[in-house]
C-alpha cells in the first residue's frame, strides 16, 4: 500500500491537517489527542507523520527531509502497521523474514499500540506506562499512537486515564478511534478532539490515477464504493467485487420493485453475516443505485459503464422518486453503521421503510 507521506500531500480533511500544522510550527501541540472519524481516512498515519516533523534531524523548511535516521526509522513504524511475521504463526515474531526486518528497524520513541488479536490488553498499557516514565531514548519527542483507541478494554482505559492527568514530559499521546464515545469521558475531557470526514470521492479517483494503483475505470469505480476511505480504495479488487456486485443488483432490484419482505430478510440475512464485505455490499447498493438515477439522464455519471442496459432497463421499470428515497434511506444506514448498530435488523427495517404499501 502507498500512503502520502507528507502533511503538505495528505489527502483529505484540510482543516485538521492544518490545525496539526499550526501547532507544531508554534510547538504547541497538546500531549494529549483523539483523532475520531472514520476508518481508513489515514488518521494513524497522520499520527506518526506528526512525529517525523517533532523528530527530523535534518529538517528543510520546516518539513521533515523523509532520509534521515529519524525520519526513515519513523517511516517503519508507518510500514509496520498490521505487519504479521511470514514464518511464525500465533503472533510470534521469528525476526528474521522481510516483515519482521521492517519491526526492527522500528524507531524506539515512536510507539503505535495496536490490539493483541481483538483488544489492546491491560499488559500493553502498564508495559507502556513503565516505559514512558522515563525520558525517550532519541527522540526530541515521544509520540504514543492507539489505534483502533476503543478496543481498550475497562482497566487499561483506567490505568491510561492516570497516565494523562500527568503527562510525562516530552510525550505526547494520540488516541484513534472511528467512535470517541466508547472512550472514557475522563480521556475526552482530557484530550483534545480532532474530527475527521471522508474522503471526497474525486480525491482518491485522482489520487489513484496519478500513482497508477489502478485503470482509470477501476479508479474510478473504486473511488465510488470507498465510502470516502482510501485504505479501502487502496484495497479495492475488480475479481473479488464481482460477486459482491452481483448480490448488491439483486437486492436493488428487490428493493425498487417492493418484493416481498421474507426474500428480503434471508437476503439480509446472507450479506451481513462478514462485516467488512457488508461494508463492501452497501457501498455497491449506495453506487448502483445512483447508476440506475443516472443511468437515463446522464450517462457520463454512471460508475457501473459495464452494466449500462441493465442499470436502463432497471430505470425504465422504476419511478425516480422511489429511487430518490432508496438513495438517500441507503446514505442514512451507511451514517448509522458507524455505531455498532445490528446490520440485519438496520438493513431490514430500511427495506421495510421503503416497501411499505400505505
Ligand atoms: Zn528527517
Ligand atoms: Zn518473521
């Protein structure tokens, strides 16, 4: 995966990006931040880019140079994330394989804290609570990231809270979380909140294009089903979309004609069981639905080219208000979805919504 790896390249969410600026060029940057939003913006990423410009030997104008010792130790960290070792199974590290020589060359002071299998353990907070206690051992400025914050459970987000009524010197400690509400409110009251958005859908299709991840019809076709994130966009696979694709037609179809609701609801059933194909399913049914507005009134809209005729006959067969409502009950699940809401029984009650004969 490639990331922009400079504030002035970041993509997205101006604003935050330059509150984060404004604050290290007048070193005034809290020692404690949440950074909520949703998953995939590159929040975690922006975290440790912070730390490159507190930390850069050999800074030019004020921005981190991107090869010295700091900065490419720092850029490790980055690599790191979500790096499992390719020889050892059950979160082991043998040390020795391509992704565990990436671990290594980890910059010390830079710490990201990410969950062992499905929680951030109270063990990982007390070992970090013991290292931070004394002074870093390179850096200018320590820079702790959690992420994904919320997985924290009770007694860790405990020990945390104390760690932050004193900050340690020269340390600064930033919490990432799709949902800041699952933290502690002591923790919020405590740090300062940064809020991200999306990613607008022209910005990743652009993004895409000029560093050749994908055709410029894939870009674009995976810039509409990112849900505004560029980590799923980075993602995106044409093959494995297919399928998913094909039931997001189906369930359009079911919608727009008022089928009946047991098929809706076995249908439901099915594409919510794996959470982030769901995730995957909707961004299609969201697409395919504005394809088929589109699809008679304005052709160069539609990001499904390939199913033109049918995304025609579909609109032929529908009246644009009911497909206006469906759009926009679709936004309205995608908005819910971010809070842990039961996928089936949100899916279901939309579909109903939408049926029903009054
Ligand atoms: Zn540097
Ligand atoms: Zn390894």
């Amino acid at each position: 995966m490639k990331y922009p790896v400079s504030l002035n390249t970041f993509l997205g969410n101006a604003r935050a990006v330059e509150i984060l600026k404004r604050a290290i060029e007048q070193d005034r940057l809290p020692h404690a931040m949440i950074f909520a939003g949703p998953a995939g913006v590159g929040k975690c990423t922006l975290a440790l880019l912070i730390a490159q410009y507190l930390n850069c030997l050999s800074p030019l104008a004020g921005r981190p140079c991107g090869t010295c010792a700091a900065c490419t130790r720092i850029m490790a960290v980055i690599e790191s994330r979500h790096l499992q070792c390719l020889t050892s199974k059950g979160g082991e590290f043998c040390g020795s394989c391509s992704n565990c020589r990436i671990r290594t060359k980890r910059h010390p002071d830079i710490r990201l804290i990410e969950p062992e299998k499905t929680t951030i353990a109270i063990d990982q907070i007390r070992s970090l609570i013991e290292e931070i206690a004394f002074q870093p051992l390179e850096a200018r400025y320590r820079v702790v990231v959690l992420d994904p914050a919320e997985q924290m459970r009770q007694e860790a987000h405990n020990s945390l809270l104390k760690t932050l009524e004193e900050p340690p010197s020269r340390t600064i400690i930033i919490l990432i979380t799709t949902n800041p509400y699952m933290l502690l409110e002591t923790i919020r009251s405590r740090s300062r909140m940064l809020q991200f958005g999306e990613i607008p859908h022209e910005q990743i299709e652009e993004y895409l294009v000029k560093t050749r991840e994908h055709s410029i019809e894939e870009a674009r076709l995976a810039a509409a089903l990112s849900g505004g994130s560029l980590a799923a966009a980075l993602d995106f696979n044409t093959a494995e979309y297919q399928e998913i694709r094909r039931q997001a037609l189906q369930f359009v179809v079911l919608l727009l004609k008022k089928g009946s609701f047991a098929e809706a609801s076995s249908f439901a059933g099915r594409v919510t069981k794996d959470k982030s194909f769901f995730q995957l399913w909707i961004e299609s049914v969201a697409v395919l639905l504005q394809d088929v507005y589109y699809a008679a009134k304005a052709v160069e809209r539609v990001s499904h080219r390939d199913l033109l005729g049918k995304l025609q006959e579909i609109a032929r067969d529908s009246a644009d208000p009911a497909v206006i409502r469906s759009i926009n009950a679709v936004s309205k699940l995608r908005g819910e979805l971010q809070y842990n809401v039961n996928r089936q029984l949100a899916l279901e009650a939309m579909f109903l919504a939408l049926t029903q004969k009054i």
